[in-house]
C-alpha cells in the first residue's frame, strides 16, 4: 500500500547484487534492527513530506516486530508518532498541496533521443502554465539557442510537417489526475486522490471543419488520457508517457464526456475553501 512503484524497484538482477557474494549482506542494514531503523526513517520523511498516511502504513510494518521483542518502550513512541500524524491528516487535509501536473512533448531533431517523445511533470501545487513554460524554454534556449526555440501554446496534435526543422519545439498542456468510475470507491479521501497517481487528463477544443472553437452545437472536444511509466510521487518530477488513448466528445450533449474530474476538483475547492476560512 505504500506505493506502486515499490514492487517495481525491488526487482534487482543478480548482476546487481549477489546474495552468495562475501559481505554483501552482511551489513548492519540487513538485520531486523536495521530493516527497523530504516523503516522508521521512512516514516520521519513521509511525515516530512506532509504525506501523513503513509507514515500508518510503514508503522504497519514496524509495530508486529516491536511487539514481537516486547519492546513497549519503542512501542509506545511509535504511537506517539501515529497519533501525532492522524492528528495531522484531521487538521491538514484539504490545507496540503500535493501537486501540479503538466504534460510536455519534444519535437524537432535538435532534441534526439527525446523527439516526439511525452512526458508528465510534476510541479509545486501553485505553478502557473507560463511560469514552466518561462522556465523550459528558458532552459531549452541556453542548449539551443533561444532563437531555435519555441513552445507551442495549443494543446492540438501536432503535424511535424509544418514544424521549422532547424527548430526544438515544446508543447506544454496542463493535465489533471484521471480515474476510472471503479477506482473512485478505493480513492475517497483528499489524499487518496493525490497519491499513486499513473493517469492524467487533458481536453482539446476543435470542430469537424477543423477550427478549434465553433458555435455551441459544432463545438466538440477530444479528451485525451495519459499513462506513466510509474506513479507520483515519484525518485524524478517527470515520468515519460506510455500509453495515449483519446475519446471525442460533443460538449453541447454531453455525449461520452467525462466531467467527474471536473465536479472532483470542484468538491475539493469547496473544502479547502472551507478549510482556509475556518482556519
């Protein structure tokens, strides 16, 4: 429960480590006090991090071995701690600010290896769609030369063919957290929304002549979700798509548009609105 992500890294080959090597696991850390004090340096970190509930899952792991050498000393801290943390996730929930996502595409062979390839960044909570802009560009313009760099500012596909060939382009989107209707039961809570999260989504505007926007009933809209490699939170900040699926919608019917991300975020204003004003 602690994340997906640990399953994942803990596949190490035997070219890695070797188990039958001399030494190699006969360090302090391959000890059950060791694997103890590691355990609960991780829960100081998540606790750290304003990632509250995640410290309850490591100590999940912790508690068996205390009570299992009667160590109530250790055992009566670590509750200490626990409560410590529930007490945070009463009064902090809506207050904590897990994050912003944005999905950036490379294109133009000065890039390489990362042309026409996407990937989903994570920025802090309040970051603005210009502010990473400003910034990758700004990167971009110092490998390149800023005259050889330029970011898309639409979220459309984008035709190659009409792309300056001596340019590096950007295109920048702003994507939220996406969940299917079954995965919603298991995420109720503020946080669960904002943890182990491998989709995202974001819409683009067009019309079928081909115009972005139109009249009311030739507006259409194409919802576009994205699958990562791995889940934020994440060892990087960004994490390169896998996977692309795109369903088209007519905004005027409503017609296979799905708008619960758009009443989550709005539950969540409201109680961080809330929040903030009884604060």
């Amino acid at each position: 429960n602690i994340s997906s992500n640990v399953l994942e890294e803990s596949a190490v080959s035997d070219d890695t480590l070797s188990p039958d090597e001399d030494g190699v696991c006969s360090g302090r850390y391959f000890t059950e006090s060791g694997l103890v004090g590691l355990l609960e340096q991780a829960a100081e970190l998540f606790s750290t991090g304003g990632l509250y509930e995640m410290v309850n899952e490591v100590y999940k792991l912790v508690i068996p071995i205390l009570e299992a050498h009667r160590d109530f000393r250790k055992l009566t801290s670590t509750h200490d701690k626990l409560q410590k943390a529930f007490d945070n996730i009463i009064n902090k929930d809506h207050k904590r600010m897990f994050g912003t996502y944005f999905r950036v595409g490379f294109y133009g062979s000065k890039f390489g290896d990362l042309d026409e390839q996407e990937f989903v960044y994570k920025e802090p909570a309040i970051t603005k769609l210009p502010e990473i802009s400003h910034r990758l560009e700004g990167f971009y313009g110092q490998c390149f030369g800023t005259e050889f760099v330029e970011v898309i500012k639409d979220s459309a596909p984008v035709d190659k063919t009409k792309l300056d060939p001596n340019k590096a382009y950007i295109q920048i989107t702003f994507v939220e957290p996406y969940f299917d209707e079954y995965e919603m039961k298991d995420r109720v809570t503020y946080f669960e929304k904002n943890f182990n999260l491998r989709r995202f989504m974001y819409t683009t505007p067009f019309t079928l002549e081909g115009r972005p926007r139109g009249e009311l009933h030739e507006q259409y809209r194409r919802n576009t979700v994205l699958s990562t490699m791995h889940a934020f939170p994440y060892i990087k900040t960004r994490i390169s798509v896998v996977q692309k699926e795109e369903v088209m919608a007519q905004r005027e019917r409503g017609t296979g548009c799905n708008t619960r991300p758009l009443r989550r975020n709005l539950k969540e204003l409201v109680g961080e609105l809330s929040g903030r004003g009884a604060a």
